[in-house]
C-alpha cells in the first residue's frame, strides 16, 4: 500500500475499497489467478475477478499482505485464502457483498514478532506486533516484511518504560554503544562503525522524514546526535547497517529516526504526564509533559505538545566545591497541523523547539588503571563544562495520490546553536605555560535547509518502484577559544589559541529503488543512489587568515535484497548495502611564527555490509524469532593525523572489518506474561596496523563491546479493571577498550556491567500511576570515555544514573 494510503488512517472518512457486482453468483465456483500483495490490490483483485462487491476500510488493511488465490474454488473459499493470517476476515452482508473486518476478538492473545520494540517488548494491547507499520524504506511496510534488522521502540513501550530522552533507551539496544557526557552530547554506534572519537557522524539522526544535524566531519554531528524528548512520539525506529542508498551520506553503521503522532481530525485528545524521582548521591528529578489533538473539521486538525524535564544530576565538582554539577534542564514543544486539501492531497505542517542547558558532565575521574581519583561519582575540573544545544526545525510535507504513484516533497529548515566547554588543564598543565587553567569553549551555529521530492508506485505490488532527489545546504559556524587562568586564578588573556573556522556543505543527490515479486512470496529489489557534494572551509587563527579551501566529490551507493515469505508472519532475506562518509578540504594550520601548514584533502570513507536474516512468529502468536549475521568492509577510514604537531583530518590505509550477529526472542506462554530477550555479538577490528590511530593488527576498534544483551519481562493482569502490571529488564555490556593501545597505560577499558531495573503500574480510571526503579542495584555502570589524557594518568570516564526510585502518573481522555 502507498505510503499516502497508510496515512489516511488518520481520516474519519477514509476512502473504501469498493468493487461493484456484475454477477450474483457468489455460491458458484470461480477461477482465480491473484498473487500475493498488498491487501488493498488483492482484495480488488478478487472482487473483480468474482464479480462481487467487497468494502474494506483502508485503516484496518494498511501495511498488510494477502495471500495469493489460484485454482478453481467458490467465493467463499477465495476470501479465506487470500486473507489466511492477515488478522482479517470478510463477512456476507448479501447475496453479492462482503465487508472486510479484523478478526480479533477480546480474549484473543496478540501475535508475538520480531522487534517490535527495542528489547521485544509487548506492543500496545489493542495492536499486534506483526500490524507494526514502519517507513524504512521510506514507503509504509509492516515490519516483519522489510528486508533488514529494524528495532523499534513503541508508543507503548515508551510509556512502559516511562523514557523520556536517549540515554534512557538507545544504549539499551544490543548492537549498539554510546559515548556520552550527558544530555545532548552523545555519540551513537551501531554495529561497531567507529573508531573512537568519530570526526563526522556514522549513524544518522532523523525526525519524521527530515535529517537532522551536520552531515560532514566538521559540523561536529557525531557527537551531539538528537535528544528529542519522546513524548507523543509515535515509535522510534533504529535501523541496524548502512542506509546510504535511500538515506544518504552519514549512515554507514545505521539510522535512527524519531517519528511523531500525526494530527488526528477524527477525535479530541488531551494527554497529560507527570514524574517526581531521587537519584542516590545526587538531586531530586522532575518532569510534566502535555500534549493535544484537536480537530478543527473533519479535515483539519492540529497538533501540540509541550515538556519540561529537570534532571538533578549525581556527579560533584570536588575542585570547585560543586555538587550535583551534571544537573540539567531540557524543554520545548512541538507544533504539528494536517490538513486534508483534497482526496489526493495532504499537507502536514511541523514546527519543533527544544533546548537542553547542562551545567556539568556525567564524567567522574579515573586512572588509566581503573581506580577513582577520589571516588565514583566525583570530578576535579577548573571550569565546570557546560553544554547548551537550542534546536529549531520546522518542516512541510506535502503527499499527493497520483493515481499510479504517491508523489511526495518534504521541505525542512533547521537552526542549531551549541556552546560548550572543555577542561584541558590535565593536558596543558605540563608545558609549564604561565597560566594555572586552560578551558577550551567552542560555540558552533548551525543552519541547515533541505528539499527532497520522490514518487513511489502504488497499487499492484508484483513490481513497485520508487525514485527521487534530494538537495541539502548546510553551514557551519564554529568558534573556539581558550579561557585561561594565571597563576593566582584570575582570568587571563587569551593569546594561545584562537580559530574561527566556517564552513559550508551542499550536496545534490539521485536515488531510485525496485522490487520485483518474481514468484509468489519471493521479492528481489535493488537499488543505487549518486550524490555529489561540494565543500568549502576557511579559518582564522590568532596568527594567521588562510585563502579559503574546496572541494567535490561524487559518490555512489548501492543496495540488493532479496527475500522470501514463508507466511505472512515469517519470512527470510539477503541485504547488500553501502554507506559512505564525505571526505572535504582539510584545515590550514599556521605555526606559532605564522608560517601557514597546508594539508592535503581527506577522502570519503565507504562501508560494505553483507546480512542474512530471518523473521518469524509462530501460528498461535506465542513465539517471536528475529536472527541476523553481518560481515562489514570498511576502507578508507577517516582519521586524525598530526602535521607539524596539528591534528589534521585523513584516511587510514588499511581498513577494519565487523563480524556479528543479533538475536531478539519474544516469547508469551500465557496471554498476560511476555518475556522477551536481545542479544547481540560484534567482533570489530582493523585489518593491520595504523600508526596514526596508535592500533596494532586485528586490534579490536574502540567502545564496540564483544557481546551485549538485554532481558525483559512483563505481566499484566488484563481481565482485572485496575489492570496491574509489573516489569523489569536487565542489560548487560561486555567490557571494551576506549581507544587503541594497551589498557592501563596508553588507553582505558571499560568493565563489564549489568543493571536492572523495576516498574509497576495501575489504571485508575482514565489515571495511568507508574513506579520504577532504575538501576535496582546501584551499579557503576561506566558507559563510555570520551577525554583521556595518559600524560596525567587521567581517564574522565561517562558513569550511569545511580539507583533512582519515582512514581509518574498519566492520563489521557
């Protein structure tokens, strides 16, 4: 079904599938020849070929599959076929009618499938699993037909969960690994694509159908991936391996994307949260979130939600006497209006603000053999680093029903300001230079407009096909000075370092991808997708103004599936994907008597990914199975090279390669318990030794831990009216290095961990009352080290939320 179809199950008045009748002979024996396909185009199909009439709304066929009918048989017996495990059945309402209805009774237990939430969590209770629509490929699909491992994190499952922002989720996901300091400074990974302190981003960061952040490797994007809050968001998708061919540059190791509730013109409805915890050893947390749909006629309606979320923080500045100095605030809204212009016309209107203001890190001290400097949840810094991100993007989206294709244009503009600083006093204090502290501030504007039009095919789904463009202009500025301390720790003068360095990118792209049923249940699709950027950087330094420097580069990606439906809710594939990285101009470097230091451009680095998978649920719903192996080449690698005692940006010449694999099991021995369990293995490691990233032969890349799993397990008394539920979910990370070279003296390793958290629930009424305990047994955890500095035997290592203990109450009417 057309993307635009799906959406207009949002409609009150959403068109039917109608077939007229020619012939009243519904009880005779008819020949048929349909093959499977989407529901809406079998069940027409049919219709024509019986000669009957057959009314199916398309809110309850969108995303499905029918089945095919061929052979000689009555009516009857053709409706049963084709619709055999869709979760459909068709009733007479006449000698030559039918209507179409979900087959799903009260006491009927929902199907268990394959990622539907990030940890195989049930779904929302009124919605299978195998019903789940995602736009992977940028089309809606059910979830268990897209030919790639997909998490997904639901509505309901967010509520469940009570996350509110990343770090409440993502490093929950096996295959994937965060380095952070708090809130809107993380760096995500997904199946091991990184080496580090990653220069341009490898995972992409999307909202609805929009980019968000820099796409090249000095927009700074790696580190600062989106924090959207995740209230009245519909689901969010983590799409695991390189995206670059629908998705483009910046997608090597996968994709995550946030997709938000569309206004609903059929119903009002308000939303209302609230949530009050303590951390140990640190503040008191708090937030209130609020959201309304409110249709203004049948065919328009708006959309608004605000939310206001005050963590205390946990972590304590011992040099400036400072508690609790990771404390952060994060607040905005959203603003969403859909309007149904036409039958074949929507617009959607979007606006979304957020800001996030964090006085400290998450980085307690450590030495490089592991042991606190003074103890777990403290630091000793000369300047507490704050972060400060102020987001605004606002976004058209207008889809019209061609008839034959679904033509789609999404326009976006973003504004992005960041300021931060860093405490370099561990790595300057020895260069005995006059000055007592050395912060590094670096602010960096960002704007970012991108246009992108693409038609896809509708109906018969034998052949679909879909091809579009897309164009982005981003410019970057980025700012950075030293704040300095003299001896007597007063403020001083800067005249050691100062860069101004802007920087532009603009990239026009092609895409085009098809698939083609070759025989019944077995689809084969590719795709290819060429882009071609140009770039440009100047700077300034305290010492000199260098000629502004370019590039241009063109890149291809490409993209072959193939896959094979056993039955609607069980199939196997086969993925080939690419992904790159832009390569641009490199910096000019002036030395201290002005002399200027050039260096050559960098490339782009490329991924090549190889996958099998299989996903599956059995016939009575009580067992979900998704498997996938991987083999990653990736070549080229963008790194940080020294010339003339300046770090420049290059390319590694050997490579690394990522072997793995990833399990999720869900299982439901009884209608009211679901246990679920992901597991995850990476084996991640350079081809030979790279001098400049300091890393031997097969030496394992950094922050990528061997094996990760997570354990869920939910019960909730549905037939009771208050509706009682309990859960926990335990998550476990292998130990890990954090960059290359020997544990203890060059670099730090990460421990091992698992923590466990608790939550319980009622329904009183329309009132939601939810307690948790995260982190029951107050574990350490260290998620990460982004700064080292083995002069000073110094590791600033991320250190996880200490046991916090809350209650939250909801409701919505």
């Amino acid at each position: 079904m057309s993307s635009f179809m799906a959406r207009q199950a949002w409609m009150a008045s959403a068109a039917i599938i109608c077939v007229t009748a020619t012939s009243p002979a519904v009880a005779q024996i008819k020949t048929f020849d349909i093959p499977a396909q989407e529901a809406s185009s079998g069940i027409s199909a049919l219709g024509r070929q019986a000669d009957v009439q057959i009314a199916a709304s398309r809110k309850i066929t969108a995303g499905k599959r029918t089945n095919a009918v061929r052979g000689a048989m009555s009516v009857e017996q053709a409706l049963q076929t084709l619709l055999g495990g869709t979760g459909l059945v068709a009733r007479g309402t006449g000698s030559q009618t039918f209507t179409i209805v979900a087959d799903r009774p009260v006491a009927a237990r929902p199907a268990a499938a394959p990622g539907e939430s990030f940890a195989g969590s049930a779904a929302a209770d009124d919605e299978s699993a195998q019903d789940i629509i995602v736009t992977a490929q940028k089309r809606d699909e059910r979830l268990i037909e897209v030919p790639q491992s997909v998490a997904v994190l639901t509505a309901s499952a967010i509520e469940k969960r009570g996350a509110s922002q990343l770090l409440d989720f993502v490093d929950k996901i096996p295959g994937v690994s965060i380095t952070t300091l708090g809130a809107g400074q993380t760096q995500i990974v997904i199946r091991g694509i990184t080496v580090g302190a990653d220069l341009g981003p490898t995972v992409g960061i999307y909202l609805d159908d929009v980019p968000v952040g820099g796409t090249n490797a000095f927009s700074n994007a790696a580190d600062i991936a989106l924090d959207a809050a995740l209230f009245d968001v519909d689901r969010v998708e983590l799409l695991r391996g390189p995206q670059g061919t629908l998705y483009g540059a910046s997608t090597m190791g996968g994709l995550l994307k946030y997709a938000s509730k569309a206004p609903n013109p059929s119903k009002l409805e308000v939303q209302a949260r609230g949530e009050l915890s303590s951390t140990r050893a640190g503040g008191t947390n708090y937030s209130a979130v609020s959201a309304i749909n409110l249709p203004l006629n049948e065919k328009l309606a708006v959309r608004a939600s605000a939310y206001y979320s005050r963590d205390g923080g946990y972590i304590d500045n011992l040099t400036l006497g400072d508690r609790d100095v990771n404390r952060s605030d994060i607040y905005g809204g959203r603003l969403d209006i859909g309007f149904q212009a036409s039958d074949a016309l929507e617009v959607r209107l979007s606006a979304f603000a957020q800001n996030i203001k964090r006085d400290g890190s998450i980085a307690a001290d450590y030495t490089l053999a592991g042991r606190p400097v003074d103890n777990r949840l403290s630091q000793r810094r000369q300047f507490n680093e704050f972060f400060d991100t102020k987001i605004r993007l606002a976004s058209g989206t207008l889809t019209y029903d061609a008839g034959p294709a679904t033509i789609t244009s999404i326009t976006s503009y973003q504004h992005i300001k960041t300021d931060y600083i860093l405490d370099l006093t561990a790595a300057y204090s020895a260069f005995g230079l006059p000055y007592s502290a050395f912060g590094y501030l670096n602010s960096k504007p960002f704007d970012k407009f991108t246009q992108e039009v693409r038609a896809s095919s509708n109906g018969d789904t034998r052949f679909k096909w879909l091809i579009g463009g897309f164009y982005t202009n981003e410019d970057v500025g980025n700012e950075q000075d030293f704040v300095l301390r003299d001896l007597a720790g007063q403020p001083a003068p800067n005249v050691l370092y100062r860069l101004s360095a802007p920087t532009r990118y603009k990239e026009y792209a092609a895409f085009a991808n098809a698939t083609y049923e070759l025989i019944d249940n077995f689809d084969v699709s590719a795709g290819v997708r060429y882009a071609k950027n140009k770039q440009r950087y100047e700077s300034t330094s305290l010492f000199a103004v260098a000629a502004p420097r370019r590039s241009s580069e063109g890149v291809f990606t490409y993209l072959a599936n193939a896959s094979y439906r056993f039955s609607p809710t069980a199939a196997v594939y086969a993925r080939y994907a690419t992904g790159y990285r832009p390569g641009g101009p490199n910096y000019d470097i002036a030395d201290f008597a002005g002399n200027p230091v050039p260096a050559a451009p960098f490339d782009a680095d490329r991924i090549k990914s190889y996958e099998l998978g299989f996903k599956g649920a059995n016939a009575s719903g009580s067992l979900g199975v998704e498997l996938s192996a991987f083999h990653i080449d990736w070549s080229d690698i963008q790194i940080v090279r020294f010339v003339s005692g300046f770090s420049v940006i290059g390319n590694a010449t050997g490579g690394a390669t990522v072997d793995g694999g990833e399990l999720v099991l869900t299982v439901r021995p009884v209608r009211d318990l679901t246990v679920s369990g992901a597991f995850a293995y990476q084996d991640a490691k350079l081809n030979r030794a790279e001098a400049a990233l300091g890393g031997a032969r097969h030496e394992r890349l950094p922050n990528v831990p061997k094996f990760t799993a997570s354990l869920n397990g939910d019960y909730e008394m549905r037939d009771v009216s208050f509706r009682p539920a309990i859960g926990a979910t335990l998550r476990y990370a292998d130990k890990r290095s954090t960059a290359f070279g020997a544990c203890g003296t060059v670099q730090y390793c990460l421990p091992d961990h698992v923590t466990v958290d608790l939550r319980a629930s009622v329904m009183l009424g329309p009132v939601t009352v939810r307690g948790f305990v995260k982190n029951l047994f107050d574990v350490r955890a260290q998620l990460g080290q982004k700064y080292g500095f083995p002069a000073a035997n110094l590791a600033e290592v991320a250190t996880a939320q200490p046991r916090t203990i809350g209650l939250g109450v909801s409701t919505r009417f």
